[in-house]
C-alpha cells in the first residue's frame, strides 16, 4: 500500500482556533490521518504531521496551505523560528512503497496548484530543488519574510510556481521531497554526558576535530582546525544527560535511514562503548518508524542469530524491539510506533475473526463478496507456502536447500501480506462505485462530473481484482518452487497451495469480468482483458501441474 507523509510548518504556534481550522480542513479529506499537531508559542510555528494515500495528501495539503493562507497574516506575525510564509514549508516524506522520484512529482503537482489557484510563491527544495543551491531551505528562506519585498524584484528569484510579486498576507512556501527523519537515542550506563557526546563525535557525519595524543587540536599547514570525519553519513548526534532517566544518551536524528539505519548505528556504538568500558543499555525511539525500517533490524538480528526471517511480520518486528531494547525506558507499541500500524482502520475485514468474516460475508450486503474471497484465498496460498518452506529451513536432509527455503518463506509472506491488503481494498473499491452511483444528475454538469467518477470508480474496481490476479499468479509459482525442494512431510500443503492460488485466481477473473460492461474506455477494457486472459491461463496451467506431480508422488 502506497503511503506519503506530509510534514507542513505553519506561521503560527498561539491561536488556537485557526490551528484547529486548518486541522479540520485535513480531516475532511478521505484517506488522510493526521498523526500530530505540535505547536509552538514562543516560535509561533505548529508542526502538522499527516500520513496517507498519495493522491489524497496532496490534496489535504492544498487545503490546509489554502486555509492557511486565509487566516494567517504574514505582515503581522513574529516568532522566534525562521519563516517566510503562512505555510513556511511542506514536505513529502516516502513512507511505504514509494519512492522519493514519486514524492518530486507530487511536490510539483502541488507547488503547481498553490502557485495558479492561491496565487503564493513557491519554490521547490530539498530532493525537488530545480537548482542545486535551493535543496537547502535555509537558502531560499534567506532574509526570511521580510526579504520577500525585494526577492520579487530580483530575476534570480523568481519562484518555480506562482506570481513573481511580493504576497504581503500569505508570504511565500517552500513544496519539497526529503526522506523520513528518524529520532533515536541509545543509552549508557552512565550519567557523564561528556562521554556520550565523545561517542556521539565518533558517529556523526560532521566528526570532530582532530587532536594529537596530548589532546591538542591538530592544524594544517594555513593554520586551519582539522577534522576527523564521523563514521556514519546522514547521522546527526550529541550526547546529553536526562534528568529523567538518571542517565546519559546519544541523541541522534537519522536523515535516511535507508542510507543509515538505526540497528546498525547501535552495534557500532555497542563495540565503541565497550571498548571504553561502557555499556549500551538499550534505545529510545522518538516518535514514529516507518515499518520498513524496523523490519530491517528485525531481518538483521534474525539473520545474526541463524533463524529464519520468513516468520510473520509482527514477530519481525518484536525481534527487532527487544534485541534493540526499545522497550526499556518505557513501553514500545508497535501499534502506537509503526507508522502502517498507527493509521491501520481496526475496523476493517482483515481484523475481522474467521466467524465473524464468514457472518458478515452471508449477510444480504453485496460487500465483502467474492472480490474480498479471492484475496483471502491467495494470502493462504502464500501462507502455506511460507510454511512449508519454514518446515524446510533448519530440518536435516535438506541442508542445501536452506537458503532457498528461506528465500521461499519470505515471498510466502509478502504474498501473504498484499493480498490480505486487497480483501479490504476489493470492499473499498465497491463502495466507491455506490458513492458514484448516489452522485447528483440533474444538470448536464452534474451528469459529467457521475460519468466521470462511475468510470474512475469501475475501473478501480476492476484493477482491484486484477491485481488480486497478478498476485495468484506469483502465488502458484511459488507453490510449485516450494513442492520441489520443499519438507516431504508437507508436500499436500503445497499442493494445496497451489490450488487455493488457482482458486483466487479464477474467483479474481469472475470480478474482473463482470464489472467490464460499465466501462466506456475501450483501451482500458482491451488491456485488462488480455492481461486476465494471459493470467488466468497461465496459473490454471501451473496448478494443475503442481496438483499432478504431488497426487503422482502421494
């Protein structure tokens, strides 16, 4: 499931009743958390923190820089925060399967729309910077509001989107891309900070300054401080003490973790404190995670210790909290943490109890149906698969297919994982085509406007089980690689495994079909159509061949 955060700062941390308009504004939008708001009364600055569909975070973002602008007014506003906007900047952060190419092109999509409809000027930073001197907010925020007046005057800063003239009420905004910021803290059995900060010296992008063994600062030849470098790029750290706590901690923000993960920085600080004769005691997450960084760590010391990493998820993620110690200073929910898990609807099928899906599916609603069937019958198709391979991994006799059975585990349980996510978003996409359908048509322009929504909604309901389709697909290949080299002892399991990929995918096609005659998109039909028609094929082929050779072996 494709996610983005949005991280708007807005020019004003005092009155309440404008912050909670521009909250409300975010709330009306579907498919929008917003996580946090964080305000500031000395800076006069809030901190919105929302997370969701792409498409729909831009447009919460519109609306809450377009109310923004309505009720803040820049030429009265003073704080002790740099700004130079009502919006001062909103970036794009890539959550869960996304990349920061994506995050650009929303930032500009949306730059685009405030700068034509709000008429602000917006200039694009970080990884969205259209020159290489913007990526750096602090730059283009330079002189701050009140530089605003001759900047529109200045060629060299005309905005990327928007009027080249000065917005004496909503000021300028700065749209971007930038990577998720991890906030982490290890602790030390120890209350001297000093020697956290020496730690923290060791690790941090920027280094230190190099001394001699007398502990001199080292200069080169012009006189100039030397520095060492840090071990970790994308790593900003500091040692303090925390009353609190009674103890000291290096305190880090992660700029991407992708490039530096937080389970790697601790083992390096583990060797490092040893080494000193300290001793890491365990570490603080400050805020939200993405899942994918936490599973890494989980996947790392998994890996570590021999074991398997095609377990479920949730186990992932536990190995991860306790062989980081995250849970020592206080408790650490991994529904309250992970950012996929804190915005999770509880009230959704897949949370559902067997009995209760079941009931709920032989009521007279026409939703969940056989959409939400075929999902369900594929995520136990890679479930099993996952399972006979884990039966394999460790088990003697089958020592060259180890790494192998480890591998198949893994692709058991990401098939497990998307197609539990399409037995709610089958369910979603049906009741968005009953959303269209109670569209107003009276007028022509409202006839338009439920034409054009019943097409989008179909078509969404109709790529629904389509993918529903691709994902048996991978489901039955997968079976079929698990049956070769996979436990003897469970060879009906795979078995299985492929037919319940067969049985999705036949269900999935049913969907696909009857949906077919509301669209009025011919390219659109033809394409799916022929994809369906090489998918089902293609998995009803491998089934049956997979359910021969373990009936001929049985």
């Amino acid at each position: 499931m494709k996610l983005m955060e949005c991280v708007p700062n807005f020019s004003e941390g005092r009155d309440q009743n404008i912050l909670n308009s521009i909250a409300e504004a975010i709330k009306n939008v579907n498919r929008v958390s917003l996580l946090d708001i964080d305000p500031g009364a000395d800076t006069n600055r809030t901190v919105f923190t929302m997370v969701g569909d792409p498409e729909a975070i831009v447009e919460a973002a519109f609306q809450a820089i377009k109310r923004a602008s309505e009720l803040i007014d820049m030429s009265k506003h003073t704080g002790a925060h740099p700004r130079f906007g009502a919006t001062d900047v909103c970036p794009f952060i890539p959550v869960s399967d996304m990349t920061m190419e994506e995050c650009v092109d929303y930032s500009k999509k949306l730059g685009k729309r405030v700068g034509e409809e709000l008429g602000i000027p917006v200039y694009l930073y970080g990884y969205s910077a259209s020159k290489p001197e913007w990526s750096n907010l602090a730059n283009i925020r330079q002189g701050e509001y009140e530089a605003l007046p001759l900047k529109m005057q200045d060629p060299e800063w005309k905005p990327d989107f928007g009027p080249h003239s000065f917005n004496s009420h909503a000021g300028a905004t700065a749209i971007g891309a930038r990577e998720f910021l991890i906030a982490y803290n290890i602790n030390l059995n120890t209350r001297d900070k000093n020697k956290a900060n020496d730690i923290a010296l060791l690790i941090r992008e920027k280094g230190s300054y190099l001394r001699d063994d007398n502990g001199k600062i080292v200069k080169d030849k012009n006189g100039e401080k030397m520095k060492k470098p840090g071990l970790f790029t994308e790593c900003r750290a500091i040692g303090w003490f925390i009353d609190q706590y009674d103890r000291a901690q290096i305190s880090m923000n992660l700029t991407n973790y992708k490039v530096t993960a937080p389970h790697i920085v601790l083992d390096k600080v583990r060797e490092i404190a040893h080494e000193m004769g300290l001793h890491v005691t365990g570490s603080e997450l400050v805020g939200l995670i993405p899942k994918a960084a936490l599973l890494e760590a989980g996947k790392y010391y998994l890996k570590k210790s021999g074991a398997s990493t095609g377990i479920n998820e949730r186990k992932i993620l536990e190995t991860a909290v306790q062989s980081m110690g995250l849970a020592e200073l206080c408790e650490f929910d991994l529904d309250k943490k992970i950012i996929e898990y804190c915005i999770a609807n509880q009230n959704n099928l897949v949370n559902m109890k067997i009995n209760e899906f079941a009931d709920e599916l032989a009521s007279d609603s026409p939703a969940p149906g056989g959409g939400s069937v075929a999902a369900l019958s594929v995520s136990l198709s890679g479930a099993l698969s996952a399972m006979v391979s884990n039966l394999t991994f460790g088990k003697k006799g089958y020592e060259t297919v180890w790494e192998k059975s480890v591998e198949f585990a893994e692709r058991g349980q990401a098939i497990k994982l998307e197609a539990l996510q399409a037995i709610d978003d089958d369910t979603f996409a049906f009741n968005e085509m009953m959303a269209a359908m109670r569209l107003p048509k009276k007028t022509d322009e409202e006839k338009r406007a439920r034409d054009e929504a019943m097409e989008k909604a179909t078509q969404n309901a109709i790529l629904v089980p389509l993918e529903t389709l691709k994902i048996a697909h991978k489901a039955v290949l997968l079976a079929a690689e698990v049956a070769e080299v996979g436990n003897k002892n469970a060879l009906s399991d795979a078995g299985v495994a492929a037919i319940m990929a067969n049985a999705a995918a036949k269900s999935a096609y049913l969907n696909v079909k009857i949906n077919m005659s509301g669209i009025s998109d011919a390219k659109f039909k033809e394409d799916v159509l022929n994809q369906s028609d090489i998918l089902i094929d293609a998995v009803n082929k491998a089934a049956l061949e997979v359910e021969n050779k373990i009936k001929a072996t049985l």
